[in-house]
C-alpha cells in the first residue's frame, strides 16, 4: 500500500522494488519507504535502514510502509522532544501490536505536523546492524531524488552516515552539541541535492547504538529555526 498522491514519488517507489529484487531477491522482507508530508514539510528526518521489527516490512501487512511502524521507542523520544502527540504515544505503549489504522493515524500525524520519516537505505534487515558501503552506494542517488521530490525546508540527519553522505562533511556530534545547547540554537548546513537547495542539520541516533537524550535535546531547539 503506497498512496501517496504523487506521480514522482509512486515512481520512486516502484523504482525502489525494483532495486530490491533485483539486488536482494532472497530477502523476504519488504522495503520500507518514507512517510508523511510528502511535498514542502518543514523537517524530513533521515535515519539510516529500517530492520525486522517494523511490521511493515512483512509481506502480509496490508498498511502504509514508513518508518518504525509497530515500534515503540522512537516515538518516546520524539514525544519527549514535543514533537509527537502523547495520546497516540500513549496508545503505541498500550498495543501489544499495531493495527492498520493505528499506523495510518500516525502517518496522519505525520502529515499534519509538517514531518516526513524516511531512511537513507531502503533495504530491510533481519538485525540492528548498519548497512554496508555498498548498499549505501546503492540507495544514495534514491534518497536524493526523494528529497528533491520532498522538497523539505530542513533535512534532520540521525547518525554520521546520513549527515556525512549528504553534505560531503565530517563533524564531531559531541561538539556540534555543546555548541547548540550553547547557543540554544541549532546550525546546519546548505547544499543542493539534485538542483534542490536544503539545509542539513546533524542529530545523534535517537536510539539504541545513538544518545536518546541528546537528541531529544537537539529535537527540542528545532522550534528555534526561522
């Protein structure tokens, strides 16, 4: 279930399938694409690649695909960086799994707070670990023509190799950090993708092998931005 309104980006998608069975036709799992405000949002967040525990990524889940579907963690943080709805947070804690119209609501949410998910590899793994340089090669040119069709105001990087990968730059996160709370604002930096002008601004991995607290710290200055 794709849906999204948007000729570009429904040709983007069918392009990602394609790149899937042609390089992984004996991975099971179901590519994950981006979600939410799919044209002008204010801040694409870009994390890195979706893994088996987003129930999207079966075969037999009738849904939207986006991002940390039936998850739970993600959105803790955001919501803990005011940037997610506590009803619907409170919800994702109380299912044991998420429905259709659970994740469809909130895609919804998505949609209507100027958001929009996506990674910068669109292949599903069977663990937590990080892709390769190869399928990071691979996905690249498709992450920034999807940013191109986005068009967001901001691109919020998780983690250096999303950051790095877009902008060509190295940058130590810790100090990036002391100088943000510093200044109680965030910097980023301007590039074009694809003819598209943009402005990349770094973050920690919000969860797991990342720094959830200093993210949701970073989260919180977004509000900050003129």
């Amino acid at each position: 279930m794709i849906g999204t309104n948007n000729p570009s980006l429904e040709a983007l998608w069918n392009e990602i399938y394609e790149i899937n069975k042609l390089n992984f036709p004996d991975n099971e799992l179901m590519p994950i694409f981006g979600g939410g405000q799919s044209f002008r949002p204010k801040f694409m967040f870009v994390f890195i690649n979706p893994n088996f525990r987003n129930i999207s990524s079966s075969k037999d889940w009738e849904g939207p695909r986006f991002p940390f579907v039936g998850t739970k963690n993600i959105w803790r943080t955001f919501s803990k960086a005011e940037m997610f709805e506590s009803k619907l947070l409170d919800e994702i804690h109380d299912s044991k799994k998420w429905s259709v119209d659970l994740a469809n609501r909130v895609l919804s949410f998505l949609r209507d707070n100027n958001l929009y998910f996506t990674n910068i590899v669109k292949w599903t793994c069977h663990d937590a670990s990080l892709p390769d340089s190869k399928k990071i090669e691979l996905f690249l040119p498709i992450l920034k023509k999807e940013i191109s069709i986005i068009r967001p105001e901001y691109v919020v990087a998780f983690g250096s190799i999303p950051f790095e990968h877009l902008t060509g730059s190295k940058i130590k996160l810790s100090e990036y950090y002391e100088t943000a709370i510093k200044n109680n604002n965030v910097s980023y930096i301007e590039v074009y993708i694809n003819n598209f002008k943009t402005k990349v601004i770094p973050c920690y991995f919000p969860i797991g092998r990342g720094d959830p607290k200093k993210t949701v710290d970073i989260l919180k200055l977004l509000k900050n931005l003129q």
